[in-house]
C-alpha cells in the first residue's frame, strides 16, 4: 500500500468577488459542500435578510449602530460600504480558522479585497469572478427574484464599476458554465495549497529525503 505524505503548511485566504449576480454564492455553497479543508468567512451586514437566508450561516444582521461597535472594537478585519449597505468581515473566526491550517473563502467585494491584501500580504488568493454578458448577468439577477426591481437596476448600474477591477486580481474566471468554473476555481485553490512557499513542512521532509529517510 502506499503512504500518503501530508506535508504542513500554512491555511490561505481565497477571495471571490464580481458584480453582483455574477455567481459567487453559488460556486462558493459547491466548493464547501465537498471540501472539508475549507471554510466560509461568515460577513456581518447592515443589509436585510432576503427570503430563506439564515443568520450566522449567511451572514450577521445587525443594526448600523451595532456594526459601528464592531468598528470601533476593531473586531473587523475589512470593511466597506456595497450598494447602501455596511458589510465586514469578523476578524476571530478567520484568525483561529487559519491557525487551525483551515483555508477560508471570502465572498467580499473589491474594496474588502483591497484592504485584506494590504494586510494579508501572500495569505490572500483572488479571484475575479465573470459573467459571460451583461445581459446574462441582469437575468441572472432577476432570475434569482430575491431582489425588488430597484434593487436589481441599482446593482446593474454598479455592475461596470465592479468589474473595472477585474485586474487587481491573481486569477480572472469567466462563468458560462457553472460546472467549468468551478472546476477552474477548484484547480486554481489546489496549485495554491501546495505552493512552495505555503508548505512550512517541506524543508524538514527535504532534509530527511536528502539524509536517507
Ligand atoms: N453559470 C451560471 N449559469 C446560469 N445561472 C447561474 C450561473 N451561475 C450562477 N447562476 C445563477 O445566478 C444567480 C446569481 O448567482 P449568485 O447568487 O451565486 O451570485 P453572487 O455573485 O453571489 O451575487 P451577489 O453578489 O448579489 O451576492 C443565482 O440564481 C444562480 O443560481
Ligand atoms: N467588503 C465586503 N464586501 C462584502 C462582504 N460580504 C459581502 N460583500 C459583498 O457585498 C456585495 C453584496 O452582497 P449581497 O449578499 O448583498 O448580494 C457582494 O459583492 C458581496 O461580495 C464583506 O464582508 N466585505
């Protein structure tokens, strides 16, 4: 039989942004579901609750006034103002995940991304998530029917803003097809795990090979 050699290493940040619409949310819900290496950063937000969501699992609702204190404790490791409303990302739960060797994935936009990047220097992994038109985006959204029509206009006419960012990013995926990009998505995560610089137990793993072990 063979053995399989887990060599340590370091958990990393994957980040996904796009406009909105663009199938975040949806690729994020498939790579969770089969990969237990992974966890969710679980967002606080000012935004309301949409049909079927579910507090803690989606995200914190809080009070504007609630979030500030979240601020002021500095108990967020980003934040940042998306369509009207407050979104942050809860520093503890990332902080122990990553300590745990757990890598974590952030649905956050471009301005989070922005700031954890600063932060995080070569923890971060980003990925620019693209819809194939910008009429398929604006079905998608409506498709989706848990925004009200305004909702929906508002977030087409950021949509441009959005992806002028698209370079800032380590990767860029088109999702036509949802299957083929979270195939891409899921190759992109397993290079990221065993780059070199990642993997903390391969200097003592080399050195035993180089000793006769
Ligand atoms: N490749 C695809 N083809 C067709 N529909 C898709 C595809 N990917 C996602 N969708 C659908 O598009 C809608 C929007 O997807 P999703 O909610 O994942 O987007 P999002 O980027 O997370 O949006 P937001 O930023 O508003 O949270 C959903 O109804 C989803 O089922
Ligand atoms: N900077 C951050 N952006 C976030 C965070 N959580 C979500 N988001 C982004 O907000 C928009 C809208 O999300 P929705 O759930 O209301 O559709 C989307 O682009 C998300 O990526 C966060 O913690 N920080």
């Amino acid at each position: 039989m063979t053995e399989t050699i887990e060599i340590e290493r370091r958990g990393l940040m994957l980040v996904l942004s796009s406009p909105s619409g663009a199938g975040k949310t949806t690729i994020s819900r498939s790579l969770l579901a089969e990969d237990d290496e992974l966890a969710m950063s679980v967002s606080a937000t000012t935004r309301a609750p949409r049909p079927g969501e579910v507090e803690g699992k989606d995200y914190y609702f809080m009070e504007p006034v609630d979030f500030n204190l979240l601020i002021n404790r500095d108990e967020l490791l980003e934040h940042a103002k998306v369509f009207d409303n407050y979104y942050g990302t809860p520093r503890e739960p990332v902080e122990r995940a990553l300590a745990a060797g757990k890598d974590i994935l952030f649905d956050i936009d471009w301005q989070g991304t922005q700031q954890l990047a600063q932060k995080m220097g070569d923890d971060l992994v980003s990925i620019f998530i693209l819809p194939p038109s910008t009429q398929a985006l604006e079905k998608r959204l409506k498709t989706r029917a848990q925004d009200s029509d305004e909702v929906v206009a508002r977030r087409m006419s950021k949509a441009s803003e959005e992806i002028s960012h698209w370079a800032e990013y380590d990767y860029v995926v088109i999702n036509d097809d949802i299957n083929r990009c979270r195939a891409e998505v899921k190759a992109i995560l397993q290079a990221e795990r065993v780059r070199r610089t990642r993997r903390t137990g391969l200097l003592t793993f080399v050195e035993q090979l180089r000793e006769g072990y």
